[in-house]
C-alpha cells in the first residue's frame, strides 16, 4: 500500500506528520509529502487514521 497526497487540497496543517511521522512529513512549502515506498505494516493503521484525520481529505492509501 502507498500514500497519496493532494497538493491542491493540502492546507499543510500538520496532523498526518504528528500522526504518522514514518510516512508523512511536511516539505518545504509547508505541505505533506508521503514516503516514496510502500507503507510498512508495523505503521499501516496509523497512516489509515491520518488519512481518516485529514481535515481536507487530502490524503488517499491505496
């Protein structure tokens, strides 16, 4: 599994990197940036409830 972000909708808030910082963190505009690889399964859940956290629905595991 992966993890998307929306630029377009990422207001750069933060909670998915406080969350889940094993896949998500902030770049240098401020807004989220997920790891390039596959989502570990040890943090899995966590990066399933950042995604369900997200104020913007910005977001997306698949």
């Amino acid at each position: 599994m992966k993890a998307y972000i929306d630029k377009d909708t990422c207001i750069g808030c933060g909670l998915c990197a406080d969350i889940c910082p094993e896949v998500f963190s902030l770049d240098d505009d401020g807004l989220a940036e997920a790891i390039d690889e596959d989502i570990p399964d040890d943090v899995l859940d966590s990066a399933r409830e950042a995604e369900e956290q997200c104020p913007t629905g910005a977001i997306s595991i698949e």
